[in-house]
C-alpha cells in the first residue's frame, strides 16, 4: 500500500449538508486543478487529503486553499466552481499577501471559502510525501 501525502496537513474532513451537491461541485472544481475524486462511495468521497461525508449533526465551516499551478488554472478553477453551484467570494487576482500571490475565493455549496492559489514562480523540492505501509 502506499499514500501520497502532502507536508503539514494529513487530510481535512468536510462534513456538508448535502453530500451529492458537493459531490458535483468537488468533482467540477478540483477537475480544473487536473485533480479527481480518488475514493467514492454512498456516504463520503476523497480527494488525496480531503475527505468529504454528510453532516449528520454539524456542518463544518473552513477555509481551505488548493494550489495550483500558474493562474490559468486558478482562473479555470473560478469558472468550474461557480457553474458547479459556487458562490463568488473574491474573482482570480493578484492579492497583497506576498509578490505573485494570485487567487481566487468561492464559497462551495456549505459555505467554506475554498481558494486556489498560485505563489507565483516558484520550484517544489517535492510533488508529494510518498508514504509506504510496512506490514
């Protein structure tokens, strides 16, 4: 077995209100990052370090930012997740954080601000943590 994992965060847990609306919107907006779904079934979906169920007695509330990797892809983002049932919360855009921080902010359809961002040119030592399960 062997998992591919980013630096800091293991996963982030969603818990949404309705699991197929978010299914859709997941699946539109993470397909303009070049990312899929890796994991489905009947009560929750995963994305590499995301993992997604229904809310049974609390909906989570975050801010989570996907990278990317220029900002065509932030602006492909954008546009996938507001047709996939998003709301606008800050249109692609160079923002003030740091030089060549370009974003964009949507609210998915629970009302985390999901961002895809781009720190502007830059070299990754690393595409992932590889991890390998020893049994």
């Amino acid at each position: 077995m062997e998992l591919h994992r980013g630096r800091l965060i293991d996963h982030v847990h969603l818990r949404v209100s309705d699991l197929q609306k978010s299914r859709d919107f997941y699946r539109a907006a993470l397909g303009a990052l070049g990312r899929e779904l890796t994991l489905e079934t009947e009560s929750f979906f995963v994305s590499d370090e995301l993992f997604v169920d229904a809310a049974d007695d609390y909906v989570s509330k975050v801010h989570l930012a996907f990278q990317t990797t220029g900002p065509d892809m932030v602006d492909a983002f954008y546009k996938a997740s507001l047709k996939a049932g998003g709301t606008d919360n800050g249109a692609p855009g160079e923002r003030p954080y740091h030089p060549g921080y370009y974003a964009c902010f949507v609210l998915d359809p629970d009302g985390n601000n999901i961002e895809a961002v781009w720190h502007g040119p830059h070299d990754r030592n690393t595409e992932s943590v590889v991890i390998t399960a020893h049994m």
